[in-house]
C-alpha cells in the first residue's frame, strides 16, 4: 500500500491536507481529507458577556467576519428577549446581503474559477486569480475587484469596520442610514447587479459553452449523492439572513423543517480521532451509519447548490431566470454535481445583489428606529443564518447577566465534512490510474473539495475524549521518516 499527501492543499482558507492510499497496482484504495489545525472559540467565548459575542465571533475568520457577527447578533436578540425594529433588521439585511456579494466574489474568482479559464492541468504557477486576470483581460479584472470593493464599502459604512463590524447591539443596530448615504448604497448596489451579471456571463462563456468543462460539471465523478439543508422564506424561496431551516433526503424527499433550537431534533455530531472537524449528520433519518452515500444516507450538505435544491426558486427577477435555466440544465432535482456550487455561488451572487438593491430602495431604510431596548435576559439564545458557505448555527447559554456559560457553533464546512470525504474519494478514483499521480491529476482531486468554498478556521473546534488528537512525524537527515507518534 502507498500513501500519497496532497499537503497542503490549496486554494481555500485554513490548513488541510488530503491523504491518498494506492493499492499494488497503484489505483486509489482510500482518500480522506484531514483538517489539522484546531481553534477552540466555543471554549475561550465563555465568561464573555453576551452583548461582546458578535465583534468577537467575527474574528474568527478573516474572510467569514460578517456570518459570525451575523448570527452570533440574532442570538443575542433570544438570549436578550427582544426583537429589532423593521428598520434594523432591513439595515441587518442590508449588510448581510453585501458581505455575501463581497464574499462569493472573492470565492468564485480567486479559488474556483482558475481551473476552467486558466486550465485544471495548466502550469500550477498560473492557475490562480493572477492567471485568471491574464486571461480575461486586465480590463476585466480591474473592474471585477472594482466592483467587489463597493460591496465592501457598503459593509464598511453600516457595519463600522472593513474588516471586523462593531454596529450589532442586541435588538437592533447602531448604525442609521441619512438620505446621502442611502442614495450612495443604491448606486454602489446597481454596480454589484452588474457584477453578478458579468459574473454569470464569464461561467456561461467558459464553462457552459465548453464541452469537455461540461462533462466535468455534469459527470458521476464529481457527484455526490447526499441529502441538503438550507433555509427558506414563506414562499419557499431561498433566503440569507432569516428563514425555516429545511431538509431534504439524497431523493428530494422532504424530511422535514425546524426553527431555532429545534435543529437539536435533527442534527447530531460523530467525533473521528483522525480529523479536528466533526462529522454532523441527520438523525431523523437514522443513527450514524458512515460516510457513505446513496439513498437512505444521513449525510448532507449546504451551501450554494443546497440552497438551489431545498428552495423552489428565488426572491429576486434576475436571479430566478438563472435558477430556471440551471435546473433546466440538469435535468433533474435535487442536483448532485459538485461542480455546480460554482455556478449556483454565482446566481447567488447577483441575487444578494439584487436584494441589495430593493432594501436600498426601501423607503424605512433610513428611519432612525434602529434599536429595540432590551428589558430582561432569558439565558438562552439560537442565531441561524445562510452564510455564504452554507448553513450556520450560534447556540449559547448565558446567566442571568448575560454571561456566556456555554457555546456551540456548527459552521457550513462542518456540516459539509463528510461530503467533501466522499468527492475527493470519487474524483481521487476516478483521476488516479495505475500510478499516474501526476500534478494536474492531484488537481483534478483538489478540484472535489474547492465547490464546498472551505473555512477550516471556522470549523474547528472538536476535541477527542478531552483531549487534542495529535501526531507527531520526526525525519533524519536524509528526508526519511525515523518515528511516528501519536496519542490517539
């Protein structure tokens, strides 16, 4: 048996690796994809009153600063007992939708989109945004980060910071809108329309006019047949910020939907000892039975593609004739191939946009009625958002003051563990032939976990039996392993 290390793995945020064991005839036995780094802030976010949690949770990430502070805020509101006024929800929504936009960008253009318009087995040195900007131009490029930079603008004048937000209070937001401000959001919110629009014409022009992309998009070796969950509003149209978590089997069988602490009812989490990120799956639909995939499997996912699955369409015009023609495209629902995260993150994109857009336009927008007083503390408070990952969950525990006693994050890469196991097994078999390892081929397997946008920083914060699981490789002076040890 011959292991292979894919180590580090590129292109997404955190430190992982993936591990592939070839048998004698050099064909894939096994894959796995290990996370190895762990952050602990369930643990060090105890002690901490409650009303500090958001700007705290936002440091978390670099990049996820905004879904933290997001959902951490409406947890505050439960553990507070109170409810934000129309006004500083919308403001809420406002930001949200702009983080979004901000995000997928930064997500779509420098991690995905370099292995269709640079190449999957092109020169490793280019295939990355810099090689992206080379071949579409730098005009393109120039305006894409433009525009991606009034998205953060808009983050920055509501949320009070470009990088980790200040404006949450717990029943509202501290930040008003006047009328200049306003206007200034609208037109900043139509440049981001056009970027989802740009956006949507560089997918459909390099990879759905390319038939051997499409073969890669559409093909059984980057499908993953699981179960989704995501959130939708009363129309059944996916939604960002507030909705009804909703769940479906690998079938499109509804198993059921919840609201707040009832997501206990129907998520569990399995602990692997070689991996710091845990394995949740959907205990309705069973106990643990494995990463395994297929009907009557409890494993799911979330996220971009989820999203599209769960929901019956969007809430916005531009992007509801995408999401049509994307299902249109497939066939068949729910839709199980990977590579379609790409393109369901950028039908999202030009969607937060367009909501972007309409609250903009929302005449209670700059009403000074941005905060409800909290009068009285429940000690308990659920925040669940659809980051841009997919979905996420804030569950606290406070005292009578507020004082965090307990906390609990599931983050969309969590929920996304065992999926993301299962397609670099399935890309890496696929790909791995009779010992042909060669680089672009490894990228070919890379290719399985870039869809599910990875945050390892987020998603850590599993501990086994009370303890770090550990490993330790110690070498000679020639490069060859001398000792392993581990306390596992």
């Amino acid at each position: 048996m011959k292991k292979i290390e894919i180590n580090p793995i590129t292109r997404l945020e955190g430190h992982g690796k993936i591990a592939i064991f070839l048998d004698d005839n050099g064909n894939v036995d096994d894959a796995f994809f290990q996370t190895v780094e762990f952050r602990g802030f369930e643990k060090f976010l105890q002690g901490m009153p409650m009303e500090e949690v958001p700007r705290t949770v936002s440091t978390v990430c670099g990049v996820c600063r905004g879904v933290h502070f997001t959902a951490s805020m409406k947890a505050s509101d439960e553990v507070f007992g109170v409810t934000p006024p129309p006004t500083g929800r919308k403001l809420r929504e406002l930001f949200f939708n702009a983080h979004i936009v901000e995000d997928h960008t930064v997500i779509l253009y420098a991690l995905g989109f370099p292995d269709f318009v640079v190449g999957p087995e092109s020169n490793p040195a280019e295939r990355n945004v810099v090689g992206l900007i080379n071949a579409v131009g730098a005009d393109v490029g120039r305006e894409v980060l433009r525009r991606r930079g009034l998205a953060l603008k808009i983050f920055e004048l509501l949320g009070g910071k470009p990088n980790h937000p200040v404006a949450a209070i717990p029943g509202g937001w501290s930040k008003q809108l006047n009328e200049e401000e306003r206007r200034q959001i609208e037109e900043w919110s139509k440049e981001l329309v056009g970027l989802g629009e740009l956006t949507l014409k560089v997918f459909e022009d390099v990879v759905l006019k390319n038939d051997k992309y499409m073969e890669l998009v559409t093909g059984d070796m980057y499908r993953v047949e699981v179960g989704y969950m995501g959130s939708v509003d009363e129309q059944d149209r996916s939604t960002y910020y507030d909705g009804t978590q909703k769940v479906i089997d690998s079938a499109g069988k509804v198993v059921g939907t919840f609201n707040g602490k009832e997501y206990l009812d129907f998520i569990s989490e399995r602990v692997q000892p070689w991996t710091y990120l845990k394995f949740p799956y959907q205990k309705k639909l069973g106990a643990w039975q494995g990463i395994v995939e297929g009907p009557g499997t409890n494993i799911y996912a979330v996220g971009p593609l989820a999203r599209m699955n769960i929901a019956t369409g969007m809430n916005t015009p531009l992007a509801q004739q995408h999401f049509e023609k994307f299902h249109a495209a497939f066939g068949v629902r729910p839709v199980h191939n990977i590579l379609g995260y790409h393109w369901a993150r950028a039908i999202e994109l030009l969607n937060a946009a367009e909501n972007c857009l309409e609250l903009s336009r929302d005449p209670d927008i700059t009403s000074k009625e941005t905060w409800n007083k909290p009068t009285s503390c429940t000690g308990e408070g659920i925040g669940i958002i659809e980051a841009s990952r997919g979905t996420l969950i804030h569950h606290y525990l406070t005292d009578n003051k507020g004082i965090v006693t307990d906390a609990n994050l599931i983050v969309a890469t969590t929920h996304n563990n065992a999926p993301i196991n299962l397609a670099v097994k399935k890309a890496a078999k696929h790909f791995i032939k009779n010992g042909n390892v060669a680089e672009g081929m490894l990228n070919y397997v890379e290719m399985a976990f870039r869809p599910y946008d990875l945050c390892l920083a987020c998603a850590t914060h599993t501990l086994t039996n009370g303890q770090t699981p550990l490993q330790v490789e110690i070498f000679d002076n020639n490069g060859k392993l001398y000792k392993a040890l581990k306390n596992f």
